[in-house]
C-alpha cells in the first residue's frame, strides 16, 4: 500500500475535485518512466498470446459530479454516472448508472441467465476506481496497475489531455 501511495499525486482533495473538471482526451500509454507503449502483448496461455493496440475511451468530467466515458472501441464499454473523489483512500471513483457485466446479458437466453446467476458465474461491476499519479491544469495521468509479486509496484501511465 505504501508504493501505491507513492506513485499518487500529492495534491489535495480540493485540488484535484477542482482540476478533474473538463473533458480529457486519451493521449498515450507510457511505462512509469514516461517510455511510450504502442501494444501490449497478452499470453493467454503457453502458445496463443494476442497484441493489444493501446487505445482508451475519452472522459468528460462534470462540475455537477457525474461523468461520462466516450469514444470507446466499442460502444458498450462506454459508461455514464457520479463521481467522487475519496479522500482517504485517495481514490476516484466512479459509479455506473446501470452495472456492467463479464458476459453481455441482453444477448443471452433467459435460462441461461438464470444458470449463470444461481452458480455464481454472472458477475457484476457497479463502479471502476482510478487513481492519479499526476493532475495539471491540462494533463492528468492515471495509474494502470500490471500484474505484480508484490515486491515492486508495477503500473504503466495513462495520460490524458485536457480538452
């Protein structure tokens, strides 16, 4: 927890609530020296890995504290609602106006659903938690955790431009 925090901005509650306001365009995705990555390479297991091509939806960040996330790849990842910023555990957090699931539930059967449902495999996501390395006036920069053994914190950056 004590790297985590380390790698937070060390701006305030207020600062950050005031400078969050706008709308953000995804710039790039750099390691936490500031090298640029293009693509990232998934194993998914010893002989299939696939090749992401960086790319991240835009945010738009209201005074009146919902938000929206725009120009996703694909549509149904976009998302809307209220934000928060949680002092404490120095956390944005932002909650969905409807939840998001690990299968796409308006395509499946309804007694498939149900199954799903009662084995516990239907999962459901009411809200994402970001937290900010760095916040300007025209530059926010967002920690994208990678996997880790715990001894070293391992995250890469999204950085953002104010619109």
């Amino acid at each position: 927890m004590q790297l985590v925090d380390e790698a937070k901005t060390k701006k305030s509650a207020e600062q950050i609530e005031k400078l969050i306001i706008g709308t953000w365009e995804f710039q790039k995705l750099t390691d936490k020296n500031g090298k640029v990555i293009a693509a990232v390479k998934h194993f998914v297991n010893d002989t299939i890995t696939a090749t992401e091509y960086v790319f991240r939806p835009n945010m738009r960040i209201e005074k009146n504290k919902t938000y929206e996330l725009f120009g996703c790849e694909n549509a149904e990842n976009c998302e809307s609602g209220k934000w928060e910023y949680d002092s404490n555990a120095k956390i944005f957090r932002m909650t969905f106006d409807k939840p998001k699931y690990n299968v796409p539930i308006d395509k499946l059967a309804p007694r498939l659903l149900e199954q799903l449902k009662k084995s516990g495999s239907l999962i459901g996501f009411t809200k994402n938690e970001i937290e900010i390395a760095e916040i300007t006036q025209t530059e926010l920069k967002v920690i994208e955790f990678l996997e880790s053994d715990g001894t070293e914190l391992n995250y890469n950056l999204k950085v953002y431009r104010k619109k």
